[in-house]
C-alpha cells in the first residue's frame, strides 16, 4: 500500500475501534504533546471525558517532577527514539498519584496530509503513549528488581527458546553491558565462553530447551577481554513462546578469593612439609658444618629472604662452614671476627642472646655505626638476627636472614626462627658430646689394637684398620698375629657388635681373652668355644663376629675356626679364590656352642687375606661381588702385602660406611741356615689409617 490510505476500505475506522477499546490505557499526540485522541481506558483512568481532554499536553498530567520528565521522554520519541520504558506517576482526581510504565512509539511518517479533524497529518511528529497501570505488588517487584540490578554484578534476563533472543528485564546494566552489549543472539553470547566450558554450558541449555530449569556456573570472556566467572540461574516459563526467565551474577571475585584461599592452603602446607623436613635434619645433623649449612641454605625458601649466614662460636671467635665460605657473599668479612665485638650486630646478639630485627639498612646503621663499612659489601635491606642457643647461657652461634627490600619480620616468622635457632643449639650441643666420646673411643680403639705385631723371616704380614666415616663412628673391628709352640702363628680378625667407646673397650677384652686362650691352646675351635663361654658368662650383652686361622709354617697346614666372618680370600699370580671354613655362631651368643676345625694346605706362593665384612659388604654391595673386587686386586698385588694393604684401603669396595680391619701375609721361603730359631718382633708399627 506504501504507507497510502486506502479508500472505502474500512481500514481507518477498524484501527481507530482497536484504538478506542484496548486494554491498556492510550493516547495519541502531536508533536507538541496535546492529547489528539484517548482511549476509553485512558478516560476511565482519569475519571474524565475524552472531550475534556482534547488540547491537554498528556505529560502535563503527570505528578511532580515526572512532568518534566515526561516532555524530555516525549521529545526524544519525536525525534525518532522507540523501545524505551519510563516508570512515571500520573495524577489521578480523587485517588492520588499512580505508579505508570510509560512507552512512546513515534508513528511513521506517511505521505498524505490532513485528517477530518484538521490536525496534522498522521506521522507527522504524533506519537502514541501507551501505559502500563503497574499494581501495588508489581511495583515493589520492580523496585526489588531495580535494586538487585542497580549497580551491581547482577543481570535480570529473559531467553525467548522460540527465537533465541535474550533482554534485560530491567533494562541495561553495567554488566550486561559488559557481557553482551546490544547482543541480543544467545549464539553471539556463548561465542565468548571459555573454551573449556562451552560443550557443558551447551547441554545444560539443550536441556533448557527441553523444558527444565537451568543453573550453571561458568567462564566468559566480557567485551574489553577479561575472563569473568557466572553463576547463571534460570526457570522454564511455559507459554507461547516458552521462555526462561533468570538471573546472572559475576562471582570472579569469589572465585579468585576462592583460588587465593587455596593457594594459600598449599603454600602453607607446602611451608608446614619444609619445616618438618628442615627439622628432621636439623635433629639429625652430624657435623656442626652440616648445620651452619642448612641454616644458610635451607632455610632461605620459607622466610623468602635472598642470603642467610650461619656461624658458630670456635674459641671466642665466629666460624662459617666451608661451604658458607665458598658461596661468598659478607660470611669472609665476618669469619674470624671476636665474638663479643658488640659494635656489630652478630657479636651484640652473641653477647646478650636476644635476637634483632632490622626492617632497613638505615636502622641497622644507626644502632651499629661500627657496621657501616660491612653494610657496603652487601646488597640487604632487611635483616634478622637470633643467637644459636643450647642448654647453657652461653649462646653457641649465631644465623642471620637477609632480604633485598625492607621487610618486617611477622610474629610466626621470628618465632619460627628463634625455634629453628634453638634445634640447631640442641644439634650443636649433641654433636660436640659426641665428638668428645669419638675422640675418647679413638684413643681406646687405638690402644687396644696391637701396635706391633709379631713377625717372621719366613712370612711378610701386613695390617690395616680404618675408622668408618659415616659420623665417624668408632667400631669394635680388630687384628692380631699370635706366636704360637711348635713353629707355629695364629692370625685373628674379628668385629664386635656396636660403636663408640663400649665397642672398643669389649673388642680389647676379646682380644687379651682370645690371645691368653691362643697361646696355651694348639686347637683353633677350642679357642673360640673358650672365649665364647667367657664372654656369655660375663653376663654383658656383647657379640663378636671373629674367625681364626693357624698357619704350620713348616708344613702349610692351615686350621681355621670360623665364627661368622667373611671368607678367606687366597691369591696367586693365577687369580684368586675363597676359602670359606666351616662357621658357627657369633662369639657370645650361646654358651656352650662349638666350633668346627677346618684344614687345608696353603698354596706355595699364595698371599692370604683375612678382613672384616666392612671392607667388603654394604646395603648396597653384596659380599659376593665384594669378594670378587678384593681377590682381584689382592692377585695383581700378591707379591707385596703391604702394597696390597694398601691398595685395599684406597679402594674400600663397600665404601666406608663401616669400620675396616685387615689382615694379609705370604710365607716367603728362607734358607735353612739363616733361619732363626725364634720369632722376632716386628719393627713395623700398624697405625690405623685416616
């Protein structure tokens, strides 16, 4: 038709009949506002006539303020502005002001001109009003509606399922804007969902369609590009068209507090394993360089501090671990220093034992002018300061934690220092008495290990023992070559049970016992039986491992008596084999347990090897294969024992975990008229190797 009227078609006056008797109450009005026509239900309203409005500007009848508010709403409608809403209050004569929702639609403009009325022509700047009589109820719905939304990170919405289109109930907000903008298409929206959480977000709104309820709680990506994390809720409103009507909240702040309380959790449990970790090998640190070493290099990750530095009280001076010293930083212009010099912080904290935090260089500087030329060699802008305490009132050492920005040290972090302070006073503490009953336990070890040994013109022997440098234990091994009646010489290995002093007190009372028994006894297993019933009898929990050889010199004959000990290994220029005599039970275990003698010749040329399973056996090396190294370097050395000793100990197969003792000897043929009748003593000493 073209926007023309059609003539004698009845058109005019059907639209005008819809007009006059729809529901909601309406006007027509011109460009300037005056009502040109009302409907019934607009005249009702007012409780007038339709005649007693004509000429009437309709936003003249609005209450208050909404007046004004009503013509800027009607002249954005002429200039063309359709689809908004305004909430407004219309008097009404007799009944007060009533809460409206207005909206204007402006007509089309139209080609034909003049109606029977004489006015403008239709389109030409009229507008239609329609309004929304809103109840009691409804309106404090909206009110609820406007607040929910109004500033805030919520959306009220609507999802038409027939064509797809969304709408904000309540119209844009700030984080509608954000998410959609003026996207209406649900397609355009969930284009911005995270990749990882689009194929569930789909099947919940497949759902949806389905005609269930729908409530997810997913990440999009908003309209500047920042990820935002929704919780979306909504209910299936059947009708024609079927919508789901819900709302939208922002809950990234929830989410990243949530993230952040987790991270937390970890870090804090990650710090609780570090510190029980830390602890423990502070509790069972061995040297007083292993402990200055974990506080200044351990320790660093749960203060978050960048250097730390460790030192301890050695003869009224400060001392840093050697591995301190090669890490650098200012540990070689504190190493060395008296440790009551008060005019530097270490030796103040040393000197009272009350720790000192320091947030800044200045305030370190102030307190300790002394220290500024030592401040200059670090890069610090924070320190701590807590003395390494034990049971006496004397401090043992000192720890100091730097950072490189100022930092102020919290309650929980001094407090843990001055706890982990005090585990490495009470490590401090432990390992110096022990050290003292090492150094004790040396010297008896050293006395009661033969410092001479008998020798022959007809045999080269060869001894060794070596302390174990695991903790530097002290351990029970022992030697011994015995001269015995009828051109005869015993050859003693054996290891008690334990370490430290007790261990080398009981492997001296089993040798005296052994060599009193040996000297008036020809038969090895009676020997060891003797000593066996010895020590059961004395009532002290003491074992021995031990095994016992006798040599005829004359003859070769070879008697062994075995209690345990490894085998004995045989070597020639030809290779090397095991000898392994028949064994019983270790040395004070049963009482009346005997000892089978076993008999073989000695190899001519051969050099024999009798050791204690430290030299040959560990957690990680069987004995066998331990076995297999020692014979093998005991072959290309059988010429010489003392080289083979030594060589031997260089090599130590099963590492040191243990202590060592050795025995090696090869019988060497002497013309009959210069051998002596008797054994002499040997001028060479057995030192125990370091």
């Amino acid at each position: 038709m073209n926007g023309k009227r059609a003539s004698g078609d009845g058109s005019e006056s059907t639209l005008a009949g819809a007009f006059a008797h729809a529901p909601e109450p309406m006007v027509l009005a011109a460009a300037d506002g005056a009502i040109v026509h009302a409907n019934h239900a607009f005249t009702e309203l007012l409780g007038c006539e339709g005649s007693d409005l004509a000429g009437h500007v309709w936003h003249d009848l609005l209450d208050g303020d909404d007046a004004q508010r009503g013509a800027r709403a009607h002249a954005e409608a002429v200039a063309g502005s359709r689809g908004r809403r305004y909430r407004l209050h219309l008097g009404v004569t007799g009944k007060g002001a009533r809460l409206v929702e207005v909206e204007l639609r402006p007509l089309p403009a139209r080609e034909d001109a003049g109606t029977a009325d004489g006015g403008d022509g239709p389109g030409d700047g009229r507008v239609v009003v329609l309004m929304h009589v809103l109840s009691t109820e409804e309106a404090d719905l909206r009110v609820v509606g406007e607040l929910r939304t109004d500033n805030s990170d919520s959306v009220l919405w609507s999802l038409d399922l027939g064509t797809g289109r969304l709408r904000e109930l309540f119209g844009p907000t700030p984080l509608g804007a954000l998410l959609a903008g003026n996207d209406r298409e649900l397609e355009r929206i969930l284009a911005r969902v995270h990749p990882d959480d689009i194929a569930r977000v789909r099947d919940a709104m497949a759902a949806s369609f389905a005609g269930r309820d729908y409530e997810q709680r997913f990440r999009v990506f908003d309209r500047l590009g920042d990820e935002r994390s929704l919780h979306v809720r909504a209910r299936f409103v059947p009708g024609d068209p079927d919508r789901l009507v819900g709302i939208v909240d922002d809950v990234t702040e929830h989410v990243q507090l949530v993230r952040r309380l987790a991270d937390r959790r970890r870090t804090e449990a990650e710090h609780g394993r570090l510190v029980t970790e830390l602890s423990s090998k502070l509790v069972s640190a061995t040297t007083v360089d292993k402990v200055m070493d974990l506080l200044s290099e351990e320790f660093l990750p749960i203060f978050g501090g960048v250097q730390a530095a460790a030192l301890y009280v050695e003869d009224g001076l400060l001392r840093g671990s050697p591995g301190a010293r090669t890490r650098g930083g200012n540990i070689d212009h504190i190493d060395g220093r008296r440790a009551d010099d008060t005019d530097f912080p270490m030796g103040a904290v040393i000197q009272d034992r009350q720790p000192r935090f320091f947030e800044s260089r200045a305030e370190i500087i102030s307190r300790f002018p002394a220290a500024v030329e030592l401040m200059r060699q670090v890069r610090g802008q924070a320190w701590a300061t807590v003395p390494i305490f034990g049971d006496g009132k004397v401090a043992l050492g000192v720890w100091q934690m730097v950072w490189d920005r100022p930092h102020h040290a919290s309650r929980d972090e001094r407090a843990l220092m001055l706890t982990f302070a005090g585990l490495a006073g009470q490590a401090l503490q432990r390992i110096k008495a022990q050290q003292a009953e090492l150094e004790l336990a040396d010297a008896v070890q050293r006395r009661m290990l033969p410092r001479q040994v008998a020798s022959f013109p007809d045999m080269d022997i060869a001894t060794k023992y070596l302390p174990s440098r695991a903790d530097w234990r002290i351990c029970g091994d022992f030697y011994d070559v015995i001269e015995l009646p009828d051109n005869k010489v015993g050859l003693l290995v054996g290891d008690v049970q334990g370490h430290g002093v007790e261990a080398a007190a009981a492997m001296g009372q089993i040798r005296v016992a052994f060599r009193a028994y040996a000297t008036n006894q020809s038969d090895p297993g009676v020997v060891l039986g003797e000593t066996n019933r010895l020590l059961t009898e004395t009532g002290e929990i003491v074992f021995a491992t031990c095994g016992y050889l006798v040599i005829d010199r004359e003859s070769g004959v070879m008697q062994a008596a075995w209690a345990g000990q490894p085998p004995v290994v045989l070597a020639s220029g030809h290779g090397y084999e095991l000898w392994e005599p028949e064994t019983g039970p270790p040395l004070g275990v049963l009482a009346d347990s005997e000892y089978a003698v076993t008999t073989r010749m000695l190899p001519p040329g051969s050099t024999l090897l009798l050791c204690s399973d430290g030299l040959v056996e560990s957690s990680e090396l069987p004995m066998g294969e331990g076995l297999a190294q020692v014979g093998e370097a005991l072959a290309e050395h059988y010429e010489n024992p003392e080289a083979a000793a030594h060589v031997l100990a260089e090599m130590a197969p099963a590492g040191r975990g243990d202590d060592i003792a050795l025995l090696i000897t090869r019988m060497t043929p002497v013309p009959a008229e210069t051998a002596p009748d008797t054994a002499t003593v040997s001028t060479t000493t057995a030192t125990p190797a370091p």
